[in-house]
C-alpha cells in the first residue's frame, strides 16, 4: 500500500511521463497539490523532494519547482568492434580498474555463503580450464565477484562488456602472454588467488588492493 507522499509521487510522475506536465513547465503549487491530492503540506514537500532526487523536477527558491527534461532509456552496450586502437584498449583497463577495485571491496564487506561459493567455484573453474576457455572462464570470476557485490549494476555492466573484456588485452599482449603461454596463465592464477582470499576473509582493503594489482599488471603487461 502506497505511503501519501507515494500517492503524490505517483500522480505527478505519470504527468510527467505522459507529458501533461512538459519539460520546463512549472509544478502546481503547494496549495493546488494539497487540494488536489488531499494532503498536508508536509507530504506535499516531501513528495516534491522525492522527484528532485529521481532527477524529474528542479526547484528553484522563490520561483517554484520545474519539470527537467525525461531522459531516454537506454542501455549501456559496448561492441567489440568500438575497440579500434591499443589506446581504447588501455582505456579499457583503466575503466575495469576503477570499477572492479571498488566491486572487489563491496564484494568482501558483503560476502555470504551462497557467493562466497559461487566465487570458489568460478576461481576453480579458471584454474581448471584449457587454454581454448579460459577467457570465458576469467569473466566468469569477475562477473561472479560482482554479483556478491549485491548491487546489480556492477553485475549489468560486467553483463554489457561480457567475455570482449578479457579477450581484447590478450590480442595486444602478442604471443608471450597469450593464454596459451603457461608462465601468463599462472600469474593470472595467483592474482586471482589473492583476489578471491581477500573477498572470501570480508578483508575489503586488501580485496581492493589485490584487485588493483592484478588489473595493474594486467594494464603493465599491455605497455611494456
């Protein structure tokens, strides 16, 4: 059952999205907000407080509240065929390592049994696999780390770059650290080591750090 700032919330956002209310257009005010959904003022200002911070309207002091402009829903999408340069491919890890590093640490400071078996069983999978599915199974390890995040866009985003993520630094790497080199595989496999002990221990800062670094070498490796 909907609270009464909910109702209010509701009632202005479908005027918003069937356009009734246009972007730029000013909010009814208080008084014709209380009338009409038959509230306090309170709930009329926690209402409006509500859609500012879903990004619908701005308030301005003295003038009122404005509808903003609905942005476009759209889904965040990466072909491989975006990757054009060695630069991209750089910028590619750079991105990785700042999301990653943080998943790693949300990931041990919110681990549970269920994902603590599910990033076993991925790092276990990457230590078992041939050449031919280890790239596979190295996304399979990243993805699982974001799932026990327990956020969901770390898990969308992983979705959206899938397996290309791994696959692009090993054609750049040239044939001395592709996968089918065992040397690269097993320094792949100690940081995945280190990565998985962290999380699994609820050790957030070394999570991090042990995921910086194996992106690190993964981004050292792609310049040297």
């Amino acid at each position: 059952m909907r609270t009464r700032p909910q109702h209010v919330v509701a009632g202005l956002k479908d005027k918003i999205l069937r356009g009734d209310l246009a972007p730029g257009a000013k909010l009814p005010s208080e008084a014709e907000l209380i009338e009409e959904y038959a509230v306090s003022r309170t709930v009329v200002r926690e209402a409006v407080s509500r859609l500012q911070a879903e990004g619908l309207v701005e308030t301005f002091q003295g003038r009122g509240s404005f509808v903003l402009a609905v942005p476009e829903p759209s889904s965040f999408t990466l072909e491989t065929s975006a990757i054009r340069s060695h630069h991209d491919v750089l910028a590619m890890v750079d991105f990785r390592i700042g999301v990653e590093t943080e998943a790693a640490g949300l990931a041990a400071s919110r681990v549970t049994p269920d994902s603590s078996a599910s990033i076993t069983a991925a790092h276990e999978s990457f230590t078992a696999a041939g050449h031919e599915g280890a790239v596979e199974a190295d996304f399979a390890f990243h993805r699982a780390i974001a799932a026990a995040t327990d956020n969901r866009f770390y898990v969308d985003l992983l979705d959206s770059l899938g397996p290309m993520m791994i696959m692009l630094p090993r054609t750049r790497l040239g044939d001395e650290y592709t996968m089918t080199d065992s040397t690269h595989v097993e320094r792949v496999q100690r940081e995945h080591d280190n990565v998985a002990a962290a999380i699994l221990a609820g050790d957030a800062d070394t999570a991090r750090a042990a995921m910086r670094l194996h992106l690190g070498n993964t981004r050292r490796r792609l310049t040297g």
